[in-house]
C-alpha cells in the first residue's frame, strides 16, 4: 500500500477520427505492483494502455488530450520526444510478435543494438539475463542463433517479454498478452508477471476475470470509455461499489 | 431425369473442353517463337558468336551493352524504386502519396518510345551530347523505376502492422524500424521485385534505339554509343544479308535465355517468401 505513484492520468481522453475511445479517465497507477484493466471488448482498454507510451497516436486518425504523468511528467508535452517514452514504458503485445528475420538472440538484443549500438560480452550477458527473467533461458540457451519464430506460440510471448525488458524499461503494459495462449503457456506468463512486479511497474488488459484477479494487486474496470471503478483487486472483487462493476464480475454482461 | 443429368454432364464436358482449346490457343503463338529463335538460333551459338566483336561476325558488344545496361539501370532504378516504394507504404497515408501512386501506375504501363524519345531530348541532346549508355540507362531507369516503387509497396504492406509496433515500442525510431526491421522482412519481395524489373528492361527496344544507338565494338566508354542484345536483333534482322540475319536469330535466343534464367530466379526467390 506504501508503493509511490508512478503513472497519473488526468482527464485523459481519447479518439479514433470521431468516434471517442477514453472519456475523462483520472487514474493513478502505483508502481512495483501489477494493475489490470478490465472490462467488456471495445470498452478502451487497449486505447487506454496506447495512450500510457504514446503508441495511440500511430493510427491514422488518432488523437489524445488531457495529460499522462509519468513520475510527475507529463508525457504529452512539446519537449517530449515519445520515443524516449516507449524506453521506459516497454509493451507487450496480444499476438507474440517476435521480429521475423532475426534469431532468438538478435530479438532480444534489438533494442540494444539498433538504439545504442551495443555488442559483445556485456550485450551477451543482457539477453542472458531477460531471458532467465522472461523464464525462457533454459528452454532456448543451446538455440540462440535459430530464428524467433521458430518457437511454440508460449515461447514467443515471453521472448517479447525477454526483448521488453532489454532495454531496462520502468513500466511494462501488457495488452492481454495471454489470449492467444494454451492455459500452460498462460499460467507460466501469470506467474512471470507476478515476478516482474517486484521489479518493474506492470499494467496488465484482460478480458479474462480470472486473469486479473490471479495476477493483479490493483484493478480498474473501464466501460464505455469510462472508468467506473479502482481499487484493491480484492475490494473490486469481492465487494464492488458499484451496481455495474457487481454485474460484469458476476459476468451479468460482458 | 437421368436424361437431363446426362445433358449437365455434356455440357460440362464442352465447356472444360473450350477451357482447354483456348489455353491451347494462347500458348501456341509463344511456343512457336520459342521452337524458331531456338531452331534458327542454336546453330549460331558459339564462343565465337559470344565474344567476337561486330566486324568479326560475333555479338560479344551486345552482350556486354546489355550487362552494362542492367548494371547502370539498376544502380539508377533499384535505389530510387525502392525508396518510393517505402514512401508510398509508410508514410502513404496523405493525398501527395495517392497521387504519386495512381501516377506511379501511369508510368508502370507508359509507352516506352516515348520514354526513349524523352531520353534522347534530355540526355543525348542535352547531356552527353551524343547516344551513350548514361542515355540508355536513363531511359531504362524511367521504365524501372515504377515496377521498383510498385513490388516495394506491396511487399512492405506484408509485412504485418504488429512487427512495426513492436519496433516502436522499443523505443526504436521509424526510419530505424524501416532499415532494420520492415526492409529485411520484406527482403525476398524486394529481390523479386527487382529481378522482375531487369528482365523487363533487358528487353526493352524502343528506348534504347534512340538512346545507345548501336555499335560494331566493344564498349567505348560512358559518352559514346554502345550496343545491346534487343537493338543487335532489330538492326541485323533489318539487313538484306542472310549471315547477319542469322546473327539475328542467335542474338534473340541469348536474349531469351537471359530473360528466362531471370524469371526461374523470380520464381526461386518468390517461392522462398512463401515457405516462410
């Protein structure tokens, strides 16, 4: 309860052309502990989490306004450059998207050795390393040089978890980053982003209920742009103040 | 009942039968050209034929002029068509971009004479002062260029959003995401591509006929005229005399079988895109 806020929305709002996404979202996300955005498909949870490293605003059309503080800065300032954003606030996708051409080794090293030009010894031991954090280490240390996407479907999802953490991000989002997973390949995920939070500020989409309160400290449930309700995942879950969030957990809509 | 069942079956077996004749009918015409400019241009074939100069009775300039060509058209065409293409596909979004694109298709089906003749006014009388490669490469990289532009962009539209946005959230900046990440995993599209565009060119006529003119030697250097395989054919089959005639015929078949090794390379490079 003692964590810091790392990430403050305010009156944060969100478009695609005309059609509105986010409608005055004011959220506070702590750091070191793992939040879930919940709520039924097209309610902006993705939209929300876009907007937390500037990702929204690559699609033709969108726009953003009001502000998203990040350790009391405010992202969407002129003097922002948003790819110096998106290095502290890493992302992790729905699809495992491992780049195509590259090895096992060089999607994890990417980041690294296409921003700062890094290499050798130190850059060995920094795939080492996000690779024993991503759990992936043992399965594929003797396939480094084969190509990413010659692994299961599991596997590619915590290489880009792998390739995330390289470039020592502050904040990892995670836009349901199991639902194209078996329940195996799902409950290893779970337990590494469990794991992940002692380290790093970790914002989790679900759509699986479940999910959210397996994983999650802190829960938001978002519906029709809105947010209509954050708290404690336990609070949200087992004593929900409001009628609408009581009828989505119990799976009355949704 | 089984009359009107037998009468369906009939009729699909005419109507598979028109299929067949019709396919039958396209190919001849082109298996016929292939028999004759083999026939009549296999005797000709010999290392003579290949590297003796015009005066000796070889085709070695043509040859050469036509290597030459591909080489200065590509060095021209490959950078330029690509770099458009990668315009068009990333930043494609704006009305600039649709209209580069629909005059961009324009110039993919642009009458090459004209492209020739456009060459000649600029690069002959204005340039070089005289039919030379520079010319000839010119006129070529006009027709390549679009084929370039237009492979480029629909490779690179492939190559799935979610690769780009992985990049992105890297932290990685876009013209590094378009080098490092979208070119290569668009790289057999642009090979493809690119060989498509030189098995063009290399037969292309018209342009070349106002622009490099002809020669009986070698390469003469970058400012005076030059030969190539296309124009050897139209000029020899042009004389009355029954050896260079022939020369003609054996200077079409080197020139197909360029063409052709070029598209088994399209086909090699396509076909490991889509094992991917």
């Amino acid at each position: 309860m003692g964590n810091s806020e790392k990430i403050k929305t305010e009156k944060l709002n969100a478009w695609f052309g005309q059609k509105q996404a986010l409608r005055d979202i004011n959220l506070s996300i702590r750091a070191n502990v793992v939040t879930a955005i919940i709520g039924p498909s097209g309610c902006g949870k993705s939209t929300l989490i876009r907007t937390l490293n500037r990702m929204h605003e690559l699609v033709p059309g969108a726009k953003v306004s009001g502000r998203v503080l990040l350790d009391g800065k405010n992202i969407y300032d002129d003097d922002v450059d948003p790819v110096q954003i998106r290095r502290r606030v890493g992302m992790v996708f729905q699809k495992p998207n491992p780049f195509p051409t590259m090895s096992i080794y060089d999607n994890v090293a990417a980041g690294l050795k296409l921003m700062d030009a890094k290499k050798g010894p130190a850059l060995d031991e920094v795939v080492k390393k996000c690779l024993q954090q991503a759990s992936l280490w043992d399965e594929v240390k003797d396939d480094l040089k084969k190509p990413g996407t010659s692994l299961s479907g599991g596997q590619q999802q915590r290489l880009c978890i792998a390739r995330a953490l390289a470039v020592n991000p502050e904040v990892i989002l995670m836009d349901e980053p199991c639902s194209a997973l078996d329940p195996i390949a799902t409950a290893k995920i779970e337990s590494l982003i469990r794991d992940l939070s002692k380290e790093y500020t970790v914002v989790i989409v679900t759509h699986n209920m479940q999910q959210a309160s397996r994983v999650s400290d802190y829960t938001a449930f978002l519906y029709l742009g809105e947010l209509i309700e954050y708290g404690l995942t336990k609070d949200i879950f087992e004593n929900p103040k409001n009628a609408l969030t009581e009828k989505y957990i119990t799976g009355e809509f949704g | 009942m089984l009359s009107s069942y037998r009468f369906r079956r009939f009729k699909d077996k005419i109507a598979y039968v028109l299929c067949l004749l019709c396919v039958i009918i396209a190919i001849i015409p082109l298996a016929s050209i292939i028999f004759e400019v083999i026939a009549r241009g296999a005797p000709q074939l010999s290392l003579h034929f290949l590297t003796a100069n015009g005066l000796e009775g070889g085709i070695g300039p043509a040859i050469q002029g036509t290597l030459i060509l591909i080489g200065l058209t590509s060095l021209i065409g490959v950078p330029i068509g690509i770099m458009s293409g990668v315009y068009l596909a990333e930043f494609g979004g704006n009305k600039y971009a649709s209209v580069m694109r629909t005059i961009n298709d324009i110039l993919t089906e642009f009458p090459s004479i004209v492209v020739g003749i456009t060459a000649f006014s600029i690069v002959v009388v204005g340039i070089t002062g005289s039919f030379s490669p520079l010319a000839g490469a010119a006129a070529l990289s006009f027709i390549m260029i679009p084929i370039v532009a237009r492979t480029t962009e629909e490779s690179l539209k492939l190559v799935p959003t979610s690769v780009r946005e992985a990049a992105l959230a890297l932290g990685l900046h876009h013209w590094k995401t378009i080098i490092r990440v979208v070119l290569p995993a668009a790289g057999q599209g642009l090979v493809t591509g690119t060989l498509l565009a030189i098995a063009r060119i290399a037969g292309e006529t018209a342009p070349i006929l106002l622009t490099i003119m002809g020669n009986t030697y070698f390469f003469q250097g970058f400012n005076q005229p030059m030969d190539a395989l296309p124009l050897r054919v139209f000029l020899n089959s042009r004389q009355p005399s029954v050896a260079v005639q022939a020369q003609a015929w054996g200077a079409a078949l080197v020139l197909i079988l360029i063409v052709l090794t070029l598209n088994v390379c399209v086909r090699i490079a396509s076909r490991r895109q889509f094992r991917k």
